[in-house]
C-alpha cells in the first residue's frame, strides 16, 4: 500500500482542481445562428435549424449545420459550392460539387461571410450579409 503524507495529498489536490479550472476555462460558449434570410450584395443564405442554403451569383451551395457561433461571433462551417451556367442542366452532365469551409463573423445582426475550397484553401468569395435581407443575386440564364 502506498502511503502519501498530508503535504502530498494537498498538492496533488491542488494539481487536479488547477488542471480542472484550467479545462473548464477553455470550454466555448456557442449559440445558434438565427434561421431565416440572410442576405447581402450577390449571396441569399435561407437559415433552417440544422442547416443553410446560400444562393451566389451563378452559384449555390449547402451548409452542414447546425450553424453555431461562438461567444465572440467568430464561426466555421463546412459544406458544399456548386458552379452553376446558363441554359439547362443535361441529365449526364458530371456534378461540380466542391467541398467547401464557411468562415467569418457575426455582429450585431450582420455577418461577413467567407468562402474557400476545403481542399486548395482557393478563395471563392468574401460576402456581407444582414438578417432580415433579401439581399441582391443575379442568376445566370
């Protein structure tokens, strides 16, 4: 049997609620982003529960939810982009699905918005949208 003097016990006391306090102030606060529209010059994001539609000029895209923001309103989604062209969709035409990371801020009601491939880091687009928008996109034709 192991034996450990009071002096020993209170450090080892003192390391775990040390270690504890320290994992408990990591923890993030998270909160949802609001459902509804969300829109700005060229994006059209329609918020759900557990996921997004964002409607680009000649673009769309899914975002895999739930949509949550930390406390200091900085978030990261990941989802898809698809390029869209005018004139119809031909039943064998090969998918343009990219695999895609949403990136950016949320404050006050407004969110900037940032989009880049997933597997390149490639740029698609930076947007600034306000819930409650209608936002302005042009489809191709």
């Amino acid at each position: 049997m192991i034996s450990f003097g009071p002096n020993r016990v209170l450090v080892l006391v003192g390391i775990i609620l040390l270690s504890t306090s320290l994992t408990a102030g990591k923890t993030r606060r998270m909160q949802r982003l609001t459902t509804g529209t969300w829109g700005g010059m060229h994006v059209l994001m329609e918020v759900k529960e557990q996921s997004a539609t964002v409607a680009y000029d000649c673009a769309n895209g899914e975002v895999d939810g739930p949509l949550t923001v930390e406390k200091n309103g900085r978030f990261k989604w990941h989802g898809k982009h698809h390029v869209e062209h005018g004139g119809p969709v031909r039943r064998d035409e090969e998918s343009n699905e990219i695999p895609v990371v949403y990136t950016g801020t949320l404050l006050q009601g407004q969110m900037t918005l940032t989009v880049k491939r997933s597997d390149t880091g490639t740029l698609i687009g930076t947007y600034t949208l306000k819930h409650g928008s209608m936002g302005r996109v042009m489809k191709c034709k």
